[in-house]
C-alpha cells in the first residue's frame, strides 16, 4: 500500500461505502497549538490529534518529542475513533512533518492501513476539497497499540548504524554541518550520518517527489532497497517525514526518535561538525 493519498483520489475514497478515518494534525514549531486552526476550518470528518501531547511525551532527556506513553496514544487514537479494521489519513497544513509523525506512530505500533495527504490542507485546498467548521463526533475506536511493525532506533542503536550502515540526517544542511543550532544545545551531527535534508524531497509546490526521483535521490546518498537505513532528525518529527518519502521509494528505514535532542542530552556522546560524515 502507498504511504501517501493524492487530494482527488482522497475525495473519491471519502464518496465511497468505507471511507478513511481523517486526522487533523497541523502543528507549527514554536508555533501556536494547531487547535484553532483545525476549528476555523478542517476536512469534513476530520478529528484533531495534538502532536505535542498525544504523539508525543514530555520532553526531556529522551528528547523533545519522544514517544509517547502506549496508554496515552491509544486513548487518543480511540478518543478520534481509529479502528483497526478502518483505513487511516492523516493530514496537516501542508508540510507534511506532523501528519508523518503521526503515520508513522500508527504504523509502528501496527495499524495496517495509513496514509499522508500529499500536500496537506493546500492541497485538498486546490484541488475544490470543502472545508468545515462544524465538529466531529465519531464513536469510540477500538485500536489496540502493538509495537515493532516498523524498526525504531535508540541512541547506541543510531551510532552503531552511522558506523555499519547508512543514518540519514533529515536536518537543513547548515545544522549538520554545525553552522549554526537554533534549538539544541550542541551544533553538528551524529559522527558517521550523511546529511540529507528532508525538505529536498518534496517538489516547490508541497507535494512529494513522484516515487521514481525519490529513489533516484536516496541512491545518491547510498539508500537502496537492500540497505541498512535509518534516519533522524532533531527531535523525530522531521525524520518521520523522511522515513514516510524512503517508503514511497520502496526503501525500509528506520526512525531515530530522539534523534539530535536527546543524542545532545548526554554530553559524553560524540559530536561531528561540517561537511563529512566524521
């Protein structure tokens, strides 16, 4: 199954007897709570998940957003109605990062059927989709997390990878080369990972690369099929989208959660700065 939904074929599935589940979850960071938003306009149907409450746990030395408590996302999910026999979109303003955090969530904790909205709310947007402002009430979902179904990275796990394998750094180029850190403590990156800004997988207008130049850019970097990747970020959201374009690339990869901010939470771990893997 493909990991993103174009607008009109969304629109089409929504006509349909067994439309998906929509979830709103636009979020800026350092942005203002993505909840008003969702209020002021949002796809019929959709519910509104927080990323910073429920796809996420409190920060701290496991990084900005680490993984949220199972019990907590599985109420959240429930409380939006998802089901496991009922296929799942999500979506958000149209960068697509908190929509791939919250795909890849449900994927690993073995949801079968989710998707992104390629291109967000834009998109549906321009493609004549309505919006509404009237609230959603569905009944109660049933889904149970069971997690593994995609492979998840600890910090040794990130560095033993760097070092055997291929660990994609999802950041804008100048914070892996160490430049400059407008959020963590520590400038650079992960001694061994290549940079690979997640941004350059997605085309000018907001939609991801089609499937053929993704593959075509993740070889570049040395990301195929048959190779060991995984991927971070600073804080696992960015990366979840990057894991979400290697998967429409037909490329497993996994997801360093805590990615730069927890790596930098322990000052003993070591750090690379500029253009080299190091």
């Amino acid at each position: 199954m493909n990991a993103i939904v174009t607008a009109s074929d969304l629109m089409d599935e929504l006509a349909g007897e067994r439309p998906p589940l929509l979830l709103d979850v636009r979020y800026q960071l350092g942005g203002p709570p993505g909840r008003p938003a969702y209020e002021a306009g949002h796809l019929p149907g959709a519910v509104y998940v927080d990323l910073e409450s429920e796809l996420a746990g409190p920060p701290g030395p496991a990084g900005r957003h680490p993984l949220p408590e199972l019990s907590v996302f599985a109420a959240a999910m429930r409380r939006a109605g998802v089901r496991a026999d009922r296929r799942v979109v999500a979506y958000d303003g149209g960068q697509g990062w908190a929509a791939a955090r919250a795909w890849w969530l449900l994927r690993w904790a073995g949801h079968p059927s989710v998707r992104v909205l390629d291109g967000g709310l834009a998109a549906w947007t321009e493609a004549g989709g309505p919006l509404t402002t009237e609230a959603t009430a569905l009944p109660e979902g049933d889904f149970e997390p069971r997690p593994g179904a995609l492979p998840l990275l600890d910090a040794d796990g990130a560095a033993a990878l760097a070092r055997r394998g291929l660990l994609l750094d999802a950041r804008a180029a100048e914070r892996y080369r160490g430049e400059v850190e407008p959020i963590d403590p520590v400038a650079g990156h992960i001694p061994g990972a290549v940079s690979a800004p997640t941004t350059e997988n997605v085309a000018p207008g907001g939609l991801l690369l089609p499937a053929e130049q993704l593959a075509q850019r993740f070889a570049g970097l040395g990301a195929t099929a048959d190779a060991e990747v995984g991927v971070y970020c600073g804080s696992g959201v960015s990366a979840a989208h990057q894991v979400l374009a290697l998967a429409v690339a037909g490329i497993p990869a996994a997801l360093y959660v805590g990615s730069w901010s927890e790596w930098t939470a322990d000052p003993a771990r070591p750090v690379a700065t500029g253009p080299d893997r190091g």
